[in-house]
C-alpha cells in the first residue's frame, strides 16, 4: 500500500523557539538549571488549554465563524467533527476518525503545506496511540495570529530586529 508523504505545520511561537532553553549557552557536560529546561510540548499544550479555558469568544473573528464548513469539508470518509468552539484567540478543534490512516488523511486535506484551510498558527497534539485500525479522538489548537507564550518564555514571541545586509 502506497501512502502519500504528508507534513503538518506546527507552529509554536517563532518556529520551535519556545522549545529551546532560555539563556546562555551551558557548558557540554554541566546539567541545566531548572528555569533553562526547555518547555515539554506536553507542557505547552497544557498552557494552551489553560488558556483557552479562560478566554472568552470574540464574536467579530471572522476567520473562526466559517471554520465549521470549513472542517467539516476535509474530513475524510467515517470521520466527524466532534465539537467545534472558538474564544477570543483559540479555537479548540475535537475531530474523531475511524483509525490513524483517516486521521493524518485529514490532516493533509486541511494542515498540509499543499492544502491549508487555517491562516493563523496551529498545533496537533498527538492523539493517544490507538491500535490499528482503532478509533482515533485528536483535540488541534488553532490560534488567531502568533501563538501564545507561556510565563517565562515572553521575549521568545517578540518580534525579532531585520538584520540589515552589509556590503563590503
């Protein structure tokens, strides 16, 4: 059986700065202090809940008001989309799907570089590996605009200074 190739976009503040360590460079043996640990993307996604628990919805966010159709376009055959909702700078998408295969299908029709549905960053939490051929429930973040920093790592969502060229 041939499976198309498929990548996933997931965008964490500016690339995967928020899982690197904050602070100078450490020495190749010496052990990292605690607050220079980079963030576990379980954390952050922790944090993305957390958030999203506390906003409130942003009725006027038009990009949000036409996800639904949008969603529910790309599913693929026995999938559906479980619940939808949107705050003021998260949506929290619940999909299930018959099996693994129907769930990264879905994410190509929809997250892909070729087929993008979504405009503002994106995360997929792996869903817990369910046997082959077993039914698959995936929570994915959407995010309005850059996504959010977690408490102490804010200077890594900063827009970063142009570095102007230098001619000889």
């Amino acid at each position: 059986m041939h499976t198309k190739a498929w990548l996933v976009p997931i965008a964490i503040a500016v690339g995967a700065g928020l899982l690197m360590t904050s602070g100078p460079a450490a020495e190749p043996n010496a052990r990292p202090e605690p607050e220079q640990r980079a963030l576990s993307i379980d954390r952050y996604h922790a944090f993305i809940a957390q958030r999203f628990a506390a906003e409130s919805r942003d009725a006027s966010w038009r990009e949000a008001a036409g996800l639904e159709a949008k969603l529910n376009a790309i599913l693929p055959s026995g999938s559906r989309l479980r619940s939808l909702d949107c705050r003021a700078s998260l949506c929290k998408v619940e999909t299930t799907h018959p099996d693994l295969e129907r769930y990264r299908e879905f994410l190509a029709a929809g997250f892909s570089l070729e087929a993008q549905i979504w405009s503002g960053a994106a995360t997929f939490p792996a869903p817990a590996l369910a046997e082959p051929h077993q039914p698959v429930v995936a929570t994915s973040w959407l995010m309005r605009g850059m996504p959010p920093a977690p408490p102490g790592f804010e200077h890594l969502a900063q827009p970063r200074a142009k570095v102007a060229a230098v001619r000889p």
